[in-house]
C-alpha cells in the first residue's frame, strides 16, 4: 500500500497544484524524511551494535518523529506510511555509514530549510527551526567526526594488510581501546618512545596481549617494590 501523496514524500518537494495545504505537505514531508533517517539508524545499529553516534542519533530521531505526530495530531493531517523498516539498506563498512550519514543529516537541513520557505503556520516553523538545529549543530558534527575517525581507523587497519570490513571487530575492550588510540595517533606517535614504530606496526590481535603483559609486569614490579620498603 502507497501514501496518497507518494510523489510528493519521494521527492520532498511541496506540489502547489495538489489539493493538500502547504502545511499539510510539509508536514508529511518532514515526518516521512524522518522515517527514512530513523530507518537507516535503527539498522545500523541493528548490523554494527549499539555505537555512538548512531545509537545516540536514533534516539533523538524518535523524539523527532514523536514532534512531528503531534503537529500531525494538532492540524488533524493524517500521518503517512512508513516503509523504511522494510527498505532501509546499511553500507558494508562503518565508514561509508558514517559518510552517507553526514549526506543525510546536510540534505535534512536543506529539507528543513525549503519547508520554512514554503509554511507561514507559526507552530510548524517552530518545530521545524528545532528539528533543523538539532540535525545542523548536534547530528552533523558527530557524524563528521565519526567520518574522521573511521578514516584514521580503517587506514591503521588497511596498513597491516587488513580489510576494512574487519576494521571494527572486537577484540575486547582493552585492545578497542589502544586500537583506537594508535589509529588516531597515527604518524604523531613519536611520544611512545622508540617503541612507537613497533607499537604503530602492531596487528590489531596482539595489542591486548602487549598490554595485559606489560600490565602484569607493572604490577608484579609495584608489588615487589612495596614489600622491599615493608622490609
């Protein structure tokens, strides 16, 4: 079953000829572009597990959603279909999530910057002022620094003769953690020492077993030190 006005909501454009109040499509414009993130979100996270800025954005895409019903609830405009839990499709990596991410957070304040354009209704132009703000100044950052730091993460990867699909398996929390590190730090590692090019050069596996050892080391020296002073 198709929406009524599927042209309309397809092409997010409002039609002046339709018999439908410019409200009224702006309204379903703006819902059915919130379905369509929401869609995408919950299955990205449903195929990469619940990782900021996904799983944070969803939320917020829902509170989103819930606004615009209560527009649709206050100027009696029926709420349009959603299909996106059937359509939506995820990208093979992180990374190109992320990208694609930003692509749709920049078209949705577009979108809400052409609706504005087009509705006078004071209580919708406020709605759509904060949906537009919360994709521009909260949505759009986190998804271009999740860009950044995928890039410098699939790099790291790719130099050690790894697939970029296998750029975010788990290896535990600690390995997660210096993994990440040693992919942001990148070529400015030279604090770590003379280890660093050892360390920069390290398969992703072996990190946690580097760390739990010198973890052990530190705490058998630590223990040993404190009983030489008790003595």
């Amino acid at each position: 079953m198709q929406n009524y006005d599927e042209l309309i909501l397809r092409t997010r454009r409002i039609d002046r000829a339709a018999p439908f109040p410019l409200a009224h499509q702006a309204v379903r414009i703006a819902l059915y572009e919130e379905y369509a993130a929401r869609g995408f979100y919950a299955r990205v996270v449903e195929s990469f597990g619940g990782q900021a800025p996904f799983s944070n954005v969803l939320r917020s895409k829902e509170q989103h959603v819930a606004a615009l019903l209560r527009l649709c609830e206050r100027f009696g405009i029926p709420r349009p279909l959603d299909p996106f839990p059937q359509e939506s499709t995820v990208e093979p990596t992180w990374l190109a999530n992320c990208q694609r991410a930003v692509a749709g957070e920049v078209g949705n304040v577009q979108m809400y910057a052409y609706l504005l354009s087009q509705v006078a209704e004071p209580e919708v132009r406020k709605v759509f002022q904060n949906l537009q703000a919360a994709a521009l100044q909260d949505h759009l950052p986190a998804f271009r620094q999740a860009v950044v730091a995928a890039q410098a993460q699939e790099s790291y990867h790719t130099a050690r003769g790894i697939a970029p699909q296998q750029a975010y398996a788990r290896h535990g929390p600690l390995s997660d953690f210096l993994e990440r590190a040693f992919s942001q730090l990148g070529p400015y590692a030279g604090p770590l020492g003379v280890f660093s090019p050892l360390l920069r050069n390290a398969h992703p596996a072996l990190l946690a077993g580097m760390a739990t050892g010198g973890a052990g080391v530190y705490l058998w020296k630590h223990k040993a030190s404190r009983h030489r002073k008790e003595n």
